[in-house]
C-alpha cells in the first residue's frame, strides 16, 4: 500500500525508530564523513574557547583592584582568545556548510532518481506538490539540522555541561543556590514559549486558509460571476479573516505575558545570584572578578538551556523530514530500467505484435470493478487496429496497459510473440511512440520538445520530422523559430500546434509500434484535417493502434475493434461493420452522421 505524504513537514517525537530513520542519512554524510570530523573537532574548540571568555574577564577585573600590570597581558590574551574562537567558527562553518551541501546534493539526486523510476499507480495517488515539497522544504529542513541546528545542539550541551563545571569550580555554594533558582524560570519560560508557538502556528494555518479563500476564487473568477457569487466568497474571507485577528490578538496577549515574565523572571533570577554572591564576598568567600565571571556563565548556561528547547523542536522537525523523504525511498520502484531485450527481431516478426488473451483489469482504486473483461486482441506487424467504442468501456486502458503503466489482474499481454514479463518496461516503452489527446509539453524551447523523442538526432532530421508534421508553417512565424520558449506545459501554443510538435517529437523516436489516443479529438475541423495529414505520415510503414470517436480518424484502419463494458463486441474493417445490420458500430457511425 503506498504511503501518504503530506504537503507540510511536521514535528515528530524523538523516538528510537525516529532516530534510526534520521541516522539512515548518515548514508550520504558517509563520503565526507572525515570533513564532518573535522568540523566537529573545530566545533568543540569553539565551544571550549567561548567558555574561556567569562574567565579572563573575571581575571581582568579581579586585576584592576591587586595587579594592574597584568590588565594588559590579560587583555592581550583575550584578544588572542577571540582570534583564536573566530577562526575556530570560521573552519566548523566551512566544514559543516561544504558536507551539508554535498551530502544533501547526493539525496537530492537519490531521491529524484527514485521518484522517476515509480511505478504510475504511485503518481495516480500523489499530488506533484506533495512530492517536489520532499525534495525542495523537506531536503531544506535537513540542510539547517545539518549546517547549523545539529552543531548548535552540541555547541549548547558542551557550554551547559563546561559551565556548570566551572561555576562549581569558582564557588560550589553559589552554585548550588543557582541552580536551584535559574532551572525553575528557564522551564516556565520553555513552556510559554511553546504555547506562544502553537498559537503562532494556528494563526499561520489561519491565514493559510484565508489564501487558499482568494486563489480558489480568483482562479475561478469566471465562474464565480457568472453565478453571481460574489458576495459569499465575500462572506467567506470576511470570515475567515476575523478569525485569523482574532487569533493573532489572542498571540499577541501570549506574547506580552512573556515578554513580561522575561524580565521579572530572568532579570530577577540575575539579581539574586548577585545579591548572594556579593553576600559571599563580603564574608571573604569570593573575589568581585569570580562574581563578574559567575554572571557571566550564568547567562551562558541560561540562554543554552533556553536554546535547547528551540533545537529540540528544530530536531523533531527534521524527523518529521526525514520520515517523509524514508517512506518515498521506501517505495518500490517498476524495475531495473538498464534490462533491455534488445536481440529481439521485431522486423522480421511473423506473429502478432500485440496479443490480448483473456486479459481481465480494474484499477487499484476501484478493484471491485473490472474495466477489461476478458479481452482478446492481436495486432498484426505493419496493421491500423483503431478501437471505437463510449465512454468508459475501456479504449484508454487498453493504452495504459500497452505501455505498461499498469498490469492485467488476470490474462496475459504478448509482444512479439513473448509474453509481457519478458521484457523490460523501459524496452517495451522504448518500442512505442504515444501521441496522447492531452498532449503535455515541457516549458521549454520548440526545439527540445521535439527532440525528447531522440535527443541524439542530426538537425537535418528533426527539420524532417517538423516538415513531415505540418509544424514548419506555424514554427516559421516565431522571430525565434525553433528556439521560441513555448511556456509551462506548452500554453503559449494552439491544441492543434501542440499535437503538432507531439507527432514532430514521436517522428524523431522512430517507433515500431504507434499510440495514437484521441488525437484529433479536441480540435476544429480545419486543424483537424492538419493533423491527421501529418499522422497519415506517422504511420506509414508502421504498425499502429488508434483510438478515437471521430470517422475520419479509423475508417481507413485494416482493422476496427468496437469496444463496450470492457470486452470487444465486434471486429472487421470498416466496409465488414457497416455490412451488419444490427451492429453497434454501424449504429456508432450513424450518431457520427445524423
């Protein structure tokens, strides 16, 4: 069963398992693993060095009152210590940035590698933004956790762990009485940080909503006039809108309680260590600088532990992350596609090319309901089998089945006389041209359109096959000729233009076998008449199934399967259907003509 993915990343809990599917990532740390280690050592020395701070300004304190002639050695030294802890962060930045990069570059690439090689059921039950967000948000949420929210946690647990360590060096009893205070306003402080959090969440879901109110409608601005539904989709972001201020305000009260809590709590916290510590001073128990320096780690390990509670959320989200990229990986991909059968004569082949024997079929998400029965087929090497029939009894499954998008639940699929299994899908695919009704073009130039077919082809062949495709006429008129950008799934040109270029791009494949689904469906008479010039062409010499509603496009065909309810009711040439006198087809081209 195919996972679901959805169109957010979403914390999870850290839990052992999570943290098995986070640590499969290590994959693709693993080549750059000694540079990883090097960014850590300078990780841990950066840390080490920070800690050093509060010390020797402790020192230089202490030095102003018993030995002013150490203040400028000590000053000097935390000059040096500053160089020292930049270039430290310098080379854990350059390190952890450049294995971040090149790792997240090689699952990036896995990733895509994998999602082309699924099978179509699986794209049938996702939404391409569902699937380009694992590849874009969710591979971000793992750069951070690799750049910088992964060295940020170790950065912090080193600082809380060292400092505490200190403290208790410079005075184990105002530690203890820190201790005691500083953990209790850290926690309540983690606490409204999260409610603040999951307000601040809803209030973007809020205006997420809202969004979602003004696209829809203004994407179906047509229709939304020509019912005169103005005023409720009015109604609707007014409404929508309240709550998102509403919920904002409700934030905003969150947000000044904390903020108001921040300074009694922490500032508070602050003036009772000193008022203890200048207690302990004045029983001789501690130098003014060991105070100065105690604040100072005070104020590192308060803002470490305040730090962690962010990481942590930071880290729950990248296991959420990675369990999306998982399940996609997990997926079972259709095959090897390098298995190639390529020592098969399918020139000189004497059996059929294609034989449907007893081929029954449902799709996976209606699997009670079987939309081939059945079926028995051969196409014949060199022959124009069209397949006619109404709506839904099963013409464009028989495609999906050819291709090999999809697989009989029961019966078997011959070509070339072998059965399907024989082959690769990738050889199978490789033998066929498709032109679809729904002809989808990348957006890019005309030119590397075409020549997806067979990006190796000479540019004496593809101006061939742009002649032989009646496109020349209309690519001619473009100032940039075959170089014209033809915008997101080809939008900037004609139905009839894009069908066109689609038997252009099927003409450079060269393919034993034709697809030709609905192809001159959808357009006018004058485009129509176009088109079905240049597939006459198409298929010369070649053996080909069509499928298609209109007379013009299969009368011609040596041979006319009449589909309905998934099984193959009649068969023969056009002149064999037309002679019988209760026929289905005979009655299919009638409703054609009257």
């Amino acid at each position: 069963m195919a996972k679901s993915f959805g169109p957010n990343t979403l914390k999870r809990k850290i839990s052992w398992h999570a943290i098995k599917g986070i640590a499969r990532m290590y994959l693709y740390i693993k080549p750059f693993q000694s540079q990883f280690m090097i960014g850590m050592v300078f990780l841990i020395l950066s840390s080490l060095t920070a800690l050093a701070f509060p010390a020797f300004l402790g020192d230089l304190v202490d030095a102003a009152q018993s030995s002013p002639e150490k203040i400028d050695k000590i000053a000097l030294n935390l000059g040096l210590l500053l160089l020292t802890q930049a270039a430290f962060s310098f080379f854990r930045i350059l390190f952890f940035e450049r294995v971040a990069q090149k790792s997240l570059s090689s699952l990036r690439q896995a990733m895509y590698s994998h999602l082309i090689d699924l099978p179509m059921n699986f794209f049938h039950s996702k939404r391409v933004g569902e699937l380009t967000n694992r590849l874009q948000s969710d591979i971000g949420v793992l750069q951070e956790t690799f750049t910088s929210t992964l060295a940020e946690f170790i950065r912090q647990i080193v600082i809380i762990s060292g400092g505490v360590i200190l403290l208790a060096y410079t005075s184990v009893k105002l530690t203890l009485f820190m201790l005691a205070v500083l953990p209790f306003v850290i926690i309540l402080a983690i606490i409204f940080g999260t409610k603040i959090r999951k307000f601040s969440k809803s209030v973007q879901d809020a205006s997420a909503s809202s969004n979602v109110i003004v696209e829809q409608s203004l994407s179906a601005i047509a229709t939304v006039k020509a019912f005169t539904n103005e005023n409720i989709e009015r109604k609707k972001y007014e409404k929508s809108t309240d709550k998102v201020a509403q919920l904002a305000v409700s934030a905003g009260i969150l947000r000044g309680g904390f903020a108001s809590f921040l300074i009694l709590g922490l500032f508070g916290a602050l003036v009772l260590v000193v008022w203890k510590g200048t207690s302990l001073i004045s029983s001789g128990e501690l130098d003014p600088g060991q105070l100065f320096s105690f604040v100072i780690y005070s104020g590192f390990i308060g803002g470490s532990m305040g730090g962690i509670a962010d990481v942590y959320g930071r880290l729950q989200k990248a296991i959420g992350a990675t369990e999306g990229i998982v399940n996609i990986l997990e997926e079972k991909i259709e095959e090897n596609s390098s298995n190639q059968n390529l020592d098969i004569d399918i020139k000189n082949q004497k059996s059929p090319i294609i034989s449907f024997q007893n081929v029954d079929f449902a799709y996976a998400s209606r699997s009670d309901l079987l939309v081939l029965k059945s079926l028995n087929l051969d196409v014949l090497p060199g022959d124009q089998l069209a397949i006619v029939g109404p709506s839904g009894a099963g013409k464009s499954t028989i495609m999906q089945l050819l291709l090999r998008f999809q697989v009989p639940i029961s019966g078997e699929i011959y070509f070339f006389g072998e059965k399907s299994s024989s082959f690769s899908k990738n050889f199978i695919r490789k033998q066929m041209g498709w032109v679809p009704q729904d002809v989808i073009l990348f957006g890019q130039s005309i030119r590397e359109n075409i020549l997806y077919g067979n990006i190796k082809s000479t540019e004496d062949d593809l101006m061939s096959a742009v002649k032989e495709s009646n496109s020349f006429e209309f690519i001619d008129k473009f100032p940039d000729g075959l170089d014209t950008e033809i915008g997101e799934r080809g939008v900037q040109l004609s139905g009839g233009q894009r069908q066109r270029i689609a038997i252009a791009r099927a003409m450079l494949k060269d393919p034993q076998v034709l697809l030709l689904d609905e192809a001159t469906s959808s357009l006018d008479a004058e485009n129509e008449s176009v088109v079905q010039e240049a597939l006459d062409r198409l298929m010369k010499n070649k053996t080909s199934v069509i499928i298609a509603h209109r007379l013009s496009t299969v009368r011609n065909a040596d041979k006319i399967a009449f589909l309905n309810e998934g099984r193959v009711l009649e068969l023969g040439s056009h002149e064999e259907l037309m002679n019988l006198s209760s026929g289905s087809y005979k009655k299919f081209v009638k409703q054609q003509l009257y």
